[in-house]
C-alpha cells in the first residue's frame, strides 16, 4: 500500500493464501507445463489487480492458483487492522482458473483473463462469471483497456512461447497483437 500523498507505504497480506502462489501449482498451456531449462516452472504471486470505479473493493489473484479474492479498500486503508484481523476481512470470490490480467468497469463488472482456455471472461456485481469470448490468437492474454467506444482492448503477450519457458527457443508468433471485443451491453 502506498499513500500518495504522504508518500508512506506499508505491506499488507504478505504471504498470505489469496496473494501466494499455491505450493506445487504448474501453469499448464497448449498441453505443456510452462517451465524454465531447469525444470524451474513459472511462478507468480499477487499479479492480477482490478480496483472497482467506485473504489469500495480490490480484486486481486495470483496466477498460480485458481482463485478470486477481494478486500475492501475502507478496510486496506485501516492502518489498525494489524496482519490477522486484515487478512480476516479478505473474501473469496470464486473459482475463476488461470487468470493474468484483470480490470474493472464503470458496471462493476471485473474482467479477467484465461490463457490456457485463449479466453477472455468476467464476474458480474451479482457474481456471475461468463466467458465473453474464446479465441486461438489469444496467446496468453495479459493487459486490459477500456475504450470510450465500448470495445475491451487486450494484449496477447505469448509469455508461455518466449525462450525462458521453451529450451532457448523462440516460440513467440510475431509481430505481437493487440485485440479488441466489442462488450456486451
């Protein structure tokens, strides 16, 4: 957490289940584990982070697990809450699977990624989730923007295809892409 206008900062949820990776957890894309040439598999904790436009909650996830959370920003903002009594406040949204990047809209909708299904999908303020689209270009989808022409733009980063992750190889489909949606009313 950072307060930007006194420029003091502080960690909050550190090492706690809804921000770390889950133990053993191997991502798993186009039917390969995504591991380094040692056999070292990717690994990241908290990553995706969407903060709704009436700024009441933050929803975050690890990529590796398969899990939504999010917490209250009125409760984040609680310099009090020591790291028990925060991390009490954390609530599970739901199964959402392997999930990179994440945005919410002026709706309450929050999108997320899912690249080993090459989807985009969304949880509704009522908590409904939906896939809003799948498609075979969407090579480890990652960054999200929002148009003011109603289209949902996403990057198609290919990370799971850079040599790291393929013996030295390049894997990557160039040049890299940008993709839009138009979104459902």
């Amino acid at each position: 957490m950072l307060d930007l206008r006194t420029g003091k900062s502080r960690v909050v949820l550190q090492g706690h289940k809804s921000t770390a990776a889950a133990p053993g957890f191997v991502l798993r894309i186009d039917g390969k584990e995504v591991k380094d040439k040692n056999g070292k598999p990717f690994s990241s904790n908290a990553n995706g982070l969407a903060l709704t436009h009436d700024f009441t909650y933050v929803y975050y996830r690890a990529i590796n697990q398969t899990k939504l959370y999010r917490i209250a920003t009125e409760q984040l903002l609680n310099t009090a809450l020591g790291g028990a009594a925060l991390a009490a406040q954390v609530e599970t949204v739901g199964e959402t699977g392997i999930s990179h990047g994440m945005l919410a809209d002026s709706q309450g909708n929050i999108y997320l990624t899912d690249s080993p299904n090459k989807a985009i999908r969304r949880v509704t303020p009522a908590g409904r989730f939906e896939t809003l689209v799948r498609d075979p270009r969407l090579l480890w989808p990652d960054s999200f923007g929002l148009g003011p022409d109603g289209y949902l733009y996403v990057t198609a980063a290919q990370i799971h295809r850079t040599p790291k992750w393929n013996n030295g190889e390049d894997k990557v489909a160039y040049p890299f892409r940008l993709y839009r949606l138009k979104l459902p009313k």
